[in-house]
C-alpha cells in the first residue's frame, strides 16, 4: 500500500509534463500543417539536366 505514495505522484508528473509538452508544441504550431511535409519528401529530387 506505501507504494501507491510513490507511485501516484509520478503518474501525476508524468501526465503533467506530457500535457505541457503537447501545449507547448501546439502553441508552437507543430500541428499546423500535416499534409504538406509528407508529400515534400516526394518532390525534393532536384531537377534532371539534359545532355
């Protein structure tokens, strides 16, 4: 039963510092654009020069 003294207040700071994590990246704007990086990866190839 004492463990649930250790146990529970960690639990708690974990939860805590995962939301400020997620607040902070939100406000950042880390989430504003999803679609667009994915698909850059697709059409960073540099032009092909001909001979």
């Amino acid at each position: 039963m004492s463990i649930l003294y250790i146990v529970l207040p960690l639990a708690l700071v974990i939860v805590l510092g995962a939301v400020v994590a997620f607040v902070w990246a939100t406000r950042q704007g880390q989430f504003d654009d999803l679609d667009t990086p994915p698909l850059r990866v697709l059409h960073d190839d540099e032009p092909r020069r001909r001979q």
